[in-house]
C-alpha cells in the first residue's frame, strides 16, 4: 500500500513539473513585440519612399528564428480583428540572433513580404498580437490612445524588457526602427578600469603572467609526459628480456635508444625540411614492342603434329 502511494505521488510530481515546464515555455518565447510607430510623418521611410506606420520584432534568443507562417493582428475597434499571414518562402523572414524585423502597417501586401494588409489608427487604441503558425500567442501590446504624437514611438526601454516607454520626445530617447531600442555609449567595465589602471601597467604584468604560467604548464606536461613513455619504454623491454630487477635494466640501458638512432631520426628530419632527400620519378611509361610475324617460328609448321589428348 505504501508503495503505491508513493508511485501515485511521484506521478503526480511528474506531472506538475512537465505541466509547469510546459507553461514556462509558453510564456518565454523567442519572438516578441518591441516598437511601435502609429503616425509617421517625417521618419523612417520604407522601400518605396512611403512614410508609413511600422511594428518591430525582436528575436531575444541566441538562435535565429523564422517568422514565416506567423500571424499579426491588430484591432482599434471592439470585435473589428484584422490579421497579416506572414508568407512562407521568403528568406528574410529568417529573424538573426538579437536581431529585428520591420513591418510597414501600409495597407499594401501587394508590395512584399514586410507590408501588411492593414493600417494603425493613430487616433484610438491600437491591440497588436503576434501569432505562431499554430495561433498561439507569442506577445501581445495595447498601444494607448492619444500617447503618441506625429513620429513618435511606443517602444520597450530596452529590447526584450517588460517596461515600455513613448520615444521621439528628446534627443537622448529617439526612435530606433530595426535597431537596438537603447543604445550603450559607454561601458563601466572598460571604464573602472581604466580609471584603476589608466596606464596599463597591471593589464601588461597580468598578460604576461598568463603567458608565462602557460609556458610553464606546457613545460610540466611534456616533462611528465616523457618521463612515462620512457618508463613504460623500460617496463616492457623488461618484461621481453626477462628481467625483473630495475638496476639490472638500468645497467643494461634496457628501454633507452643510443644516441646513433637520434642522430639517424635528427638527419632524417632535417633533410626532410631541407627537401634535400631523394625524389623518384613516379610515373610510369609503358612502350608495346612490335615484332614482326616470321612463318619460321610458326607453331603451324612444326614438324611434330601435337598429339591430341583425349
């Protein structure tokens, strides 16, 4: 009885686990929404030269990811749902690691991959949802009415984080289509230490240590690495002659090669380097001899007829 409560407990762990996994997943995807530009006027402009509306994507993953076959949808009205299919075949749609991807809102799928079918409507509230290919849903955003001004946009503060932000109202928060929507002009760590080490004293003594200790350690290991072979070298030219006792074998040089065989392998190396070795032709030439028939060395006209064996 016992045991059969503890498999049905297990079980139930199991479960709950694989359940909760499966959640995780769901909510942690690869793609999701990260800028929106609803009234563009004087900003980016598309492939055509057209001032229009744009969403971006962005892939947080470190592995590239395809958006083809997913869906957009977007809707300002209640029950008024307009949804993009992503077209299959066209390999831009292929998302880089921590990359973007750019949609034109223009109404005008007709003119390629990255133009949807419907437009942003910059006076109301705009819900956008991005879809997989199995109609789940990936992210989703409710861009409030009246919040952005003409070229102005509703952005994460930076990619992939939960917090949003409207962007076009100064110089140090501006608009980033298919680019990172905050960008690092400087970096702390590069900076503590120069202000630590302005000269570069430490970052050369601490190089040059690690060069030296790798040195070192390539040293060790060839050391130890010869002295076993030599060892193992004497165990088994021991164990040929016999012997047993190891100052007999070191008196006997058993497992050491003389220094002619050095000598001979050095030789052979150098001039092997030096290319000033032998070189044999390797190609063939095959000529057919020709002889002239001659009726005198006929088997025809023996003398002897050949008897026939039965």
């Amino acid at each position: 009885m016992n045991k059969t409560k503890i498999g049905i407990f297990l079980s139930l762990m199991l479960v709950l686990g694989f359940c909760s996994s499966c959640g995780e997943q769901k909510s942690n995807t690869k793609l999701l929404l990260n800028e929106v530009l609803m009234d563009n006027q004087l900003s980016f402009q598309d492939d055509y030269g057209v001032h229009s509306a744009w969403i971006e994507i962005f892939n947080r993953s470190y592995g590239s990811s395809n958006l083809a076959g997913c869906y957009l949808k977007i809707s300002s009205q209640p029950g008024d749902t307009l949804s993009y299919f992503i077209p299959k075949g066209d390999i831009l749609t292929v998302v880089k690691p921590r990359q973007h991807a750019l949609f034109w809102a223009d109404g005008q799928p007709n003119r390629g991959t990255f133009h949807t079918n419907f437009k942003l409507d910059p006076f109301n509230a705009n819900w956008i949802g991005l879809y997989d290919s199995g109609r789940n849903l990936l992210d989703q955003i409710v861009v409030p009415a009246n919040t952005l001004k003409a070229d102005q946009s509703y952005a994460r503060v930076s990619d992939a984080s939960d917090e949003w932000e409207v962007k076009g109202q100064s110089t140090d928060k501006y608009v980033t289509p298919s680019t990172n929507n905050k960008t690092i002009d400087s970096n702390a760590k590069m900076e503590k230490f120069e202000q630590h080490d302005s000269i570069g004293i430490g970052m050369s003594v601490s190089a040059m240590s690690v060069v030296f200790c790798g040195l070192i350690l390539l040293y060790l290991s060839f050391k130890l690495v010869g002295k076993i072979s030599v060892n193992l070298s004497k165990r088994n030219a021991m164990r040929a002659k016999g012997i047993t006792d190891k100052q007999e074998a070191k008196e006997k040089l058993l497992g050491q090669a003389p220094g002619e065989i050095y000598a001979a392998i050095s030789m052979a190396m150098y001039e092997f380097q030096s290319d000033v070795h032998d070189v044999e032709d390797t190609v063939l030439t095959i000529t057919r001899v020709k002889r002239s028939y001659s009726p005198w060395s006929s088997k025809i006209y023996t003398l002897r007829e050949t008897p026939h064996k039965k």
